[in-house]
C-alpha cells in the first residue's frame, strides 16, 4: 500500500512519537489497563502506514463499485441513492399493523417491514392451545390469507419492497403475500421485498424452531429456486447475523457465522437444485447487527462486503459482478438498550445507526428507545425514524462515498477481522460445514462463552453500559409511555379465524393440504402447492404441521 520511502520516514517519525509517549505515560498514566473493542480485539495507541504496509490496494480495497467491493457496491454510493428507510412494525391485529405501516409511509419511511406474532413465528394459529396469550403480543397474529389481506390493505404490493421478518413458516407468509399481489392485478415479477427464511440462524441463535436442520434448508432452497423462476425482484432468504449479534456473539462471530451459513445456502441450491449460482446469487441478501462499538462495526461492514466477493468469485466461481455483492440491511442493536434511563437509548441508536452508514449498508432500521419495554410507541418510532432522515439529510455523510477509506486504524481493524472470521469459517469448513457445526453444538458454545465474558466485563466494570454499571440513578423516575396489548385482540384473533373456517371450502382444504404432503414427500418444491393451498384458506398451522409430520418436529438440544 505504501512505498519504501514512506515506511521509513513512518517509522522515523514512528520512533519519535513513541519516545514522547515514554515521558507522558510516566506522568500520566494510561485510563485504562487494556484498550479493546467490545469483541475483546485489542486496540493500539495509534495507526500509520507500518500497519498497511501488506495491503494491495487494487487486490484489497479499489474504489467503490469494484472488485473486492470493500468500499461499497456502487459505484456512487448514497449519492444516487440512500439507503432504505425501514422501520419494524407488527402490532396485535393485521388492520392494526396495516394503520401504522401507512402512519410511517406518511412520515418519510420508504419501505416496509413486518414483525409477527410468536405463534406465527412458531408456526401456529390463534386457536392452538400453545398460542394462548401470545396473541398480537410482539407482533401482528396472522392466521389466513384474509389476515394477510387485511394486513396490506391499501399498500400497493407493486410499487413498495416489503420486509417480512418471519423464518419457519417462511413459504406460508411468502405465499400469502404472492397470493395477494395477484388479487391487486400485481404480477409476480413486479413485487420486491424480504423473507427472513435463514433457519440456520435459528437452530445457532434465536430458537424459533419448526423442523431439523436439514429438510428447514430445503424449504428455504425451494424459496430460492422458485424466486429465481418466477419472482425475480424478490430476496428469498436474508442471511442474518442480528440475531446471532443479540444472543450473545461478539461481532468477530457475527461475521464468521452469518457468512458460513451463507456458503451452506449457496451450497444446497447448486447441490439440490442444480442452478447455476449466478442465476440465484445476485438476489441474496444479508442483515447485520450495528453495535455501539462504533469503528468496530463500520469495519464489520467493509470486511463483510470484501469477504462475501472473494467467496462467491473464489469458492463458487460467480462470474456476474452483482453475484459477488453483498447486499444488506442493518438494523441498530436491541441488546444495546437500557430499560435504565431509556432515553439514553436515543443517543446509542443514533451513534449505531451512523455506524451503519458509514459502512455502507442498503437498507436500514433504527430501534425505539422504548423497545427493550414493550413494542415501540407511535411517538418512540417517529424519533427513529427522524434519526436516520438527521443522518441522511443534515450531516453530510453522504456527500462523499466511504469517507473513512484509507484510514490506518479502520483498514488494520477491517483486515484483522477478516483474519479472525476466516479463522471460523475454516474451522465450520473442517467439521463438514454448518449443520454438522451445529449438531457439534459449536457456534451454539461460542456464543455462549462470549456472552458470558461480555456480562462479566459489565459486572466488573471493565467495559461500560451506562445506567447500568456507571452513572446510575437510584433515584430514576424517568418513564416512558408503555404500548400495551388489549387482552381483546386474542379474542377477535379467534372470531375471526372460526369464522374463516366455516365459510371455506373444507374439502378443498384437505385435497391442498394432501396435494402439499405428497409434493414434501416426493421432494417437489412446495411453493406452488403453499400459494394454492393459501388461496383456499389454509390456516398457517395447517399448512405447517404437514412439514411437522413429513418432516419431523426440532427439539433444542439444550447444549451447555
């Protein structure tokens, strides 16, 4: 990266420094024993050039819109475009989601994004004894199509890219929403959006579970396949190290492991589908956590982008260029939030969300402060929301494309991380790849150790949560307006699902749900038989406990 010349007057003037810095610290110490990002990666007193000095530049780094894609995707970075605007909004019922979606579009927000219920999540339906108080709790309750009906009421399907953060019943939710562009006169080829769909993720980190590993990677390569042929402008798995971020993991491992379950995805389709990876890869898509260790997370961004290029251009031989871009939404880091003094949790948000930019995500979502409480209030997710419109329109961090390319600290840190991950992705590789890992139990393990070292350091103080561990208030009034849940929302939830399976047609129910289980059986991708059986009125559950019983139920191991 540098020249001969330049190393050594850097290491002159290096020597200098480091002569001046003796007679400092012996009058005034350093503040703390050791200097380290939140992931334990230690930090110098100072970067230069010696620290670059094995860095290619065309090789490592380039202008945006080049190959290894560090320092962005595109060419003009957010001066063609800014990033999406997305705020997560799923509350009780679908007409209830449905005002606030349309409350935010009014206020700036430029794409959606759903959050469900947990027995949507889980892959039940409102009457299930297992869904019992969970009604509408931490998202909106979809049962039927004519919830999902109601839920996009008024939106048009063919213009807005919608966001839909569901997992196991991901071919459900996925064929309610196709079913119901269709009835707006919506071709399949004209709507865009997100399905979460990465159950890898779920079995390392977030615990919403439905089948084991194996046959829930074939669903989500039946995804793949049929967005590939028929719904081109959709993403069909959003490969999500947020998760993986919040329960527990440094961001070292965030990054290891987001992109080795991605090699898994790529992997499956071209074995079991035989596509070609450039026909799938382009429409790919990532979601990473923004943490409040602000340069850590612009280099986990950059080392993310540069890896995934090398992968998909090394591993898999892509040859498109837009095969070997990441593509990614970032969302600001719930573990992050206090419920002590919870207005701080602005400050933070705002801190990571400019983290986020600065690292070059596509589309992002900025938490409420009252999120760590209850679900964000209407007041809560306008604050968010102005805090990515302040970033974007008043800073002037878009002026320029990746504004901190080029310093010594974020290029040695960006490249020590990438060291690190690969560290990880070749240790997955040894044991056989990421579902052998994780029958291991191993990223289940090292997430729980880094957890748990990340609580120690609280609890003694050696890094900082203020509120929590420093600058308490024991006095603290400070409270926030509480969203809550009516208790009648469940009981409207099952009036209405009763209702629904009256009025349909049952015999044409378990001709679907039979035509369904023969297509799991028989190994056909089940996506046209889920939009068929939707169509009908299938419930969520209905369609689910045929994978239950074709493919088998998961139970979490409870590794320790």
């Amino acid at each position: 990266m540098f020249n001969k010349d330049t190393l050594e007057q850097s290491g002159a003037l290096r020597r200098k420094w480091e002569d001046a810095v003796k007679e400092t610290v012996s009058k005034h110490a350093d503040q703390k024993k050791d200097w380290t990002t939140i992931s334990n990666l230690p930090i110098k007193r100072v970067y230069g050039p010696e620290d670059m000095k094995e860095m290619d530049f065309e090789k490592d780094s380039g202008y945006p819109g080049q190959y290894p894609f560090l320092r962005g995707n595109q060419p003009t970075g957010y001066r063609g475009r800014n990033w999406t605007f997305r705020m997560f909004s799923g509350m009780g019922t679908a007409a209830e989601t449905n005002k606030r979606w349309k409350y935010l579009l009014t206020t700036g927000q430029t794409g959606l994004s759903a959050a469900f219920d947990m027995p949507t999540l889980m892959g039940y339906d409102t009457d299930s004894p297992k869904a019992m108080g969970e009604c509408g709790r931490c998202g909106v309750a979809i049962d039927t199509i004519e919830d999902f009906q109601e839920l996009v009421e008024g939106i048009p399907l063919g213009k807005i890219s919608t966001s839909m953060t569901i997992n196991p019943p991901a071919t459900v939710l996925w064929a309610m929403y196709c079913a119901c562009a269709e009835q707006q006169g919506v071709p399949l080829t004209k709507i865009s959006g997100t399905i979460q769909n990465d159950m890898l993720k779920e079995f390392i980190a977030q615990k919403t579970f439905l089948c084991p590993p194996e046959p829930s990677v074939k669903l989500i390569s039946d995804t793949i396949e049929f967005g590939t042929k028929y719904v081109p402008k959709w993403n069909t798995v959003s490969i999500s190290g947020y998760h993986i971020r919040e329960a527990g993991s440094n961001a070292v491992q965030e990054l290891a492991f987001t992109l080795r379950d991605g090699i898994e995805y790529v992997e499956d389709v071209i074995r079991r589908k035989g596509l070609d990876v450039d026909e799938f890869a382009p429409r790919l898509s990532f979601f990473f956590d923004a943490h409040i260790d602000f340069f850590e997370e612009i280099c986990k961004l950059r080392a993310a982008r540069r890896m995934w290029a090398r992968i998909m251009k090394e591993r898999f031989h892509a040859k498109n260029p837009r095969s070997l871009w990441m593509r990614f939404h970032t969302q600001t880091a719930g573990c992050s939030l206090t419920a002590q003094q919870p207005y701080n949790n602005v400050v933070r948000t705002a801190v990571e969300a400019l983290s986020a930019v600065l690292g070059g995500t596509q589309s992002l979502h900025t938490n409420s402060l009252d999120e760590v409480l209850c679900l964000p209030s209407e007041q809560a997710v306008q604050i968010a929301l102005r805090t990515q419109q302040i970033i974007a329109e008043e800073t002037g961090v878009t002026n320029t494309i990746d504004p901190l390319g080029g310093s010594y600290f974020i290029e040695t840190l960006t490249n020590e991380m990438e060291e690190k991950a690969w560290e990880y992705i070749h240790k997955i590789d040894d044991m056989g790849g990421m579902i052998p890992a994780i029958e291991k139990g191993f990223p289940q393990m090292e997430i729980s150790d880094a957890s748990y070292r990340f609580q120690q350091q609280i609890d003694d103080k050696e890094k900082t949560m203020i509120g929590v561990n420093r600058y308490k208030d024991e006095k603290e009034k400070t409270a926030v307006p509480i969203l809550e849940i009516d208790e009648t929302v469940e009981e409207t939830q099952l009036k209405k699902l009763a209702d629904v399976k009256r009025r349909r047609d049952n015999r044409k129910v378990q001709s679907c749900l039979q035509d369904l289980k023969s297509a799991c059986k028989t190994g056909k991708n089940v996506m046209p038989f889920c939009i068929e059986a939707v169509k009908n009125k299938v419930s969520v559950q209905e369609i689910c406990d045929v994978y239950r019983d074709v493919y088998g139920e998961y139970r979490d191991p409870g590794i320790y």
